[in-house]
C-alpha cells in the first residue's frame, strides 16, 4: 500500500534536481545528463498516474515506453553533435561554443 | 508497513539521494555514475508497480546504453575537466531558489489535489501482461499502437544515419 503522492513527490524532486542541474552545469555533456534527468521524471510521471487512477488503458504505458526509444535516439544524436564540436573547437563547454552567434 | 513498502522507502531514498547528487557533485564522471544509480532506481519502481516490461526496458536501454554512451562521450571529449564552481555564487543561489519555489508549488499542487484515496497495491498478473502488451503493440485495433511502433522504427533509423553522418571523420 503506498500513495500515489509519494511516488509523485519522488518524481517532482527527480525533476527539480534536473532543472537545477540544467542552469548551474557548463559543460553540454552535463546539461545532457540533466535533460535525462528530467525526461526520466516525466516517464515515471506517466506511468504511475496511468497504474494507479487509468487501471482499464495502458496510454501511459505506451507512451513511456516510446519516450525512452525517442530519448535514447535524442542523446545518441546529441552525443555525435558533442562529438563533432569538440574535434572542431577542442571545447564543448557552454559559454565558449559562440561561433555560430552572429 | 510490511515488505513492499519497506522496498518503496529503499528505492525512493536511492532515487532522490542520487538524482540531487547528480547536479551537485563536481566530477562529471561522478555525475554520470550518479545518474545510473537514479535510472536503475527509477526501473525498480516500474518494477514495483508491476509494469516488469517496462522496468527491463528502462534497464536496458537507459542505464545499459544510454549511460555507456556518455561514459565514452565524456572519456572522449575533454568533458572530466568540467567544475560546477565556475559559476558565481548569487547564479548557483538564485537557481536554487527556483528549483526550490518551483519544487513548492508542485508539492502542494499534489498534495491538495486530494488523492488520498488513490493508494498502489502489490501487483498481480492483471496489471499488464505479456500478451496484452504484444496485441496492444501490434494491432491496428482503435487501441493499438503500430503507428506510433513503426514511426520509432524510422525515427532509430533516421538517427543512425545522422550519427553516422555528424560524426565520421573527414
């Protein structure tokens, strides 16, 4: 027997954290673990409220289940972009990647 | 309080211990060990709910693939020299702040949302089983997914060749 309000507030800090990961970090690669972080929050969202108040459908299920192919695919991707960057400019940190700015 | 909710506190402790450590620990190789911790937990609670197939996706793919892929990224890239104090002090605070407030707002949202009577019980075989989840995710039935199962397929392909493309050497 547990609440669906402790599972949510577990998620919300999961969230929360990302979010301050996402303002404080410098390097991309660590903002990336961020946004995993927070899309991670999000599934565990979807999946509780699915189990515990749409017992009859699985949406929530479904849709947790391809936002973990998307997030995969979307970091594989970041990650060659990181990739490319740090061959071409020897630094992948946030505020020094401004060559495509003006 | 008897066996499955001695398991929840474990998880959610390992959870929340871990995904604040990720954003504040120095060594971003620490971050992404950190992360992995978080994740694992993250499946154990799908596991707990009963959705089994999902906390082996989950362990599959996030911390088996995903987690190795920054690993590499980081080794390969300079990315193990990046510090968390580069920031001045009154950034790191007033973020703080904000993830704190917004953190608030969403605690007491939920916890006025009056859903005291929605409580999670131990799972059995009628949660999701195995062949509900194959029809649901083969059929083209009003509550099938095959749409959405084929664009991921192109989507995972699409993204294999972007990979490929961004990152080869010239």
């Amino acid at each position: 027997m547990i609440q669906i309000e402790y599972i949510l507030i577990v998620s919300a800090v999961m969230m929360f954290a990302g979010i301050f990961g996402f303002f404080t970090r410098r390097s991309t690669l660590a903002i990336l673990l961020s946004i995993e972080l927070m899309l991670n929050a999000t599934d565990l969202n979807f999946a509780v409220i699915n189990r515990l108040m749409h017992t009859g459908g699985h949406e929530g299920y479904f849709f947790t289940l391809f936002s973990i192919a998307i997030s995969a695919a979307e970091s594989a991707v970041a990650i060659a972009i990181m990739i490319n960057i740090y061959r071409q400019l020897k630094d992948t940190t946030a505020d020094k990647l401004s060559k495509l700015k003006w | 309080m008897d066996s499955y909710n001695i398991m929840f506190v474990v998880l959610a402790g390992i959870i929340v211990a871990s995904s604040v450590l990720t954003v504040v620990t120095r060594s971003i190789m620490r971050a992404a060990t950190y992360l992995f911790f978080a994740l694992l937990g993250t499946a154990g609670m799908y596991f707990l709910m009963g959705y089994t197939f999902l906390g082996a996706v989950q362990t599959m793919v996030y911390a088996g693939g995903i987690i190795v892929l920054y690993v590499f990224a980081i080794l390969l890239t300079r990315g193990t020299k990046d510090r968390i104090s580069e920031n001045t002090r009154s950034k790191i605070a007033l973020s703080a702040l904000l993830s704190l407030v917004g953190f608030g707002l969403v605690a007491f949202i939920i916890f006025t949302a009056n859903l005291r009577a929605q409580v999670i019980t131990a799972p059995d075989e009628s949660v999701m089983n195995m062949s509900t989840l194959g029809r649901n995710l083969l059929s083209t039935d009003p509550d099938g997914y095959l749409l959405p199962f084929e664009a991921v397929s192109v989507l995972l392909l699409a993204c294999i060749v972007a990979g490929v493309m961004i990152a080869r050497k010239r």
